[in-house]
C-alpha cells in the first residue's frame, strides 16, 4: 500500500546527519513520490522554531530534530507532545548518557562539531583528491599522494582508492597497460608510498566477464581472454619489480581488509 510521509528535520546545525537516516529508513518503504523532507537548518532561537512546529502540525509531520541546546529540544519535545506529532530527538538521550558517563555538562554549541572536526573537512579533500586523480588522470597527482595504488584492471584500485580516501588519505592510482609506458612521476615517489595489488587470473577472467556483460560487449573478447590476462599479470609483475613497492594478492579479500594492509605496509 502506497502512502505519502512528510519529515520535518530541525536542526540548530546543518541537519544533514538526520536527513541521512531518514534517507535509509525510508528507503524500506513503498511511498508515493518518495518521502517528503523538509530541512530547516540552523534554527538557534524559539521564535524560528515554534514556527517551523506550528507549519508541521498543520502538515501533520514527522518531527526528527538534532537540536544540541537543551532548551529548544526542550520547547520542541514538549510542543510534540502537546499535539500529538511524532517526535524522534536524536541528540538528547546520547548527550544525557555522555554527560552522565563522563560528569560533564555538554556545550550545547551547535557549531562545535564543524568547527573542531578538522577531520571531517580533511576527509572531504582526500574524496575530492581521490576522485580528481582516479585513474591517472592527471600524473602530478602522483607526487602529492599518500598512497598510489597500481595495478591491471579489474584490481580494485578505484574501490580502494574511494575507501581510503574516507579514512583521510590522498589516494591516487595508476592503471598498468603493457601497452602504454608507466608516467615518470611513478618513478620520483617513495616506493613505501606504492601499493601493487594483484589477482588470481580465474578471478580477473570471471570479473571482467561480468564487466563486459554488464555494459553489453562479447564476453570472450581479448579482454577477458586467460593469454591476455597472463600477459597484463607478467607485465604488473615487471613493474612492481622496477619500482620495488610491496605488492597485495586482493583475491576473496574484502576492501576494508585489503584498505587495512595497505595502511599498514605504508605506516
């Protein structure tokens, strides 16, 4: 049975954080047109907020709040409760166990978390280096990089570089073609820096079948072929060997295990 939900999300921040776990509670459900989420972020006075409640009680909404100031938390709880809307507070049962866990009283700063969390805006560049220099696109980003992971295709190098780079590490790869001579810049970086990773030839045969199926070509083109995959896992090896890097067998491993061995070889 198909149904329509209106989610008001107020936060005196960004409100991201519960649009994100709005998303993936409603995703379970059969709802016309999707659900409808209404943001209404950095609301740090009661006015705004006591509007913003009276607009949702006439929508008859779902109130999801990440209110970090204890007294609009407050205000809206208790305005829930008062015309019985749905009321989920995402903040305030984990600040009241912290703060008696820890003997602290919280901040109530709504701002605290970006200000502070260097981490998070250091992760954001490492996505975005990631992304810019996929694949070799651009070679200079190879001498700016944590880690350069080189590799044939079909070795996971953009999964891994995509995960990595969400632990906060400038991740650049570099596809090994034996047609195609390796960049210079390969050759002017620490080699504790490189990560060869590597596959059985089976393995590398069954992935690329299934990439070649999924983007509509003949499964048994050279591609996929077991002498041209011998031959691309020959040439990885010769280069793995002029650089001197340390290479990963990424067979029947997952991203997270493989992403762990790269850290830890290139700590």
């Amino acid at each position: 049975m198909k149904s329509t939900v209106i989610i008001y999300v107020i936060s005196d921040a960004i409100g991201e954080t519960a649009q994100h776990l709005i998303r993936a509670a409603t995703a379970q459900f059969t709802l016309e047109g999707g659900a409808d989420i209404r943001r209404h972020a950095f609301v740090r006075d009661e006015d705004a907020l006591l509007e913003i409640l009276d607009e949702a009680k006439k929508a008859d909404a779902i109130i999801v709040q990440t209110l970090v100031q204890k007294k609009l938390a407050k205000l809206s709880s208790e305005f829930c409760t008062l015309h019985n809307l749905s009321c989920i507070d995402l903040v305030s049962n984990l600040t009241a166990a912290i703060e008696q866990k820890t003997r602290q009283q919280s901040k109530e700063d709504p701002g605290n978390m970006r200000r502070l969390d260097q981490h998070y805006f250091d992760r954001i560049a490492a996505i975005e280096f990631a992304v810019k220099y996929d694949d070799c696109k651009d070679p200079r980003g190879l001498l700016e990089a944590d880690i350069v992971l080189i590799g044939i295709s079909r070795t996971s190098k953009t999964p891994l570089s995509s995960y990595l780079a969400n632990q906060n590490y400038k991740v650049a790869n570099v596809p090994l073609v034996p047609e195609v001579p390796i960049p210079a810049e390969l050759t002017q970086i620490p080699r504790n820096r490189i990560i060869g990773l590597t596959n059985s030839p089976e393995k590398l045969s069954a992935i690329r079948k299934v990439r070649l199926k999924s983007i509509g070509l003949d499964e048994t083109s050279n591609y996929s072929s077991e002498n041209r995959i011998l031959e691309e896992l020959d040439y990885g090896y010769q280069i793995f060997k002029q650089l001197g890097c340390r290479v990963i067998q990424v067979e029947d491993k997952a991203i997270e295990e493989t992403a762990a061995l790269i850290i830890e070889k290139v700590k």
